[in-house]
C-alpha cells in the first residue's frame, strides 16, 4: 500500500459543529469538533495522521514492459 498527501487539495465546508471535506467535489469524511476534541471521519481509502490527510492506494504491480500483445504483430 501506498499513502500520498492529499491535505492541501481537501477542501473543507463548516456543517453543524465540525466540517465536511471534499477532494475534487467528492465527499470524503468530516471533521467532528465536539466537546473540544477533533475527530476525523473519514471514509475507506483516506487515513488522518497528525494534521495530514492522507489517501491510501493499492501498490500496483511494477511495469516489466512497455508494451503488451507484441506477439499480435501490432507493435
């Protein structure tokens, strides 16, 4: 798994009493400001570290080539 820094591309909207964030006008979690305490809700695929937010992504499989199905004879 791979995490990449997403804090500066949430944008975040006040609802009640915390804010709901947003990346790229999808709803990803919200942050709960109850009784002093920050709590971040997030949704599956985005984890809150410190004051960083951060969505995790399936490592990939490594490129062993450039391209596939050579054998077809399209290359």
């Amino acid at each position: 798994m791979k995490k990449v820094e997403i804090t500066e591309r949430v944008v975040g909207k006040v609802n009640g009493d915390g804010f709901e964030l947003f990346l790229n006008k999808d709803r990803i979690g919200e942050i709960s400001l109850r009784n002093n305490k920050k709590e971040y809700l997030l949704q599956s695929g985005f984890v809150a570290e410190g004051n960083r937010i951060y969505k995790v992504e399936e490592a990939g499989e490594p490129v062993t080539q450039f391209v596939h199905d050579c054998d077809l004879g399209w290359c």
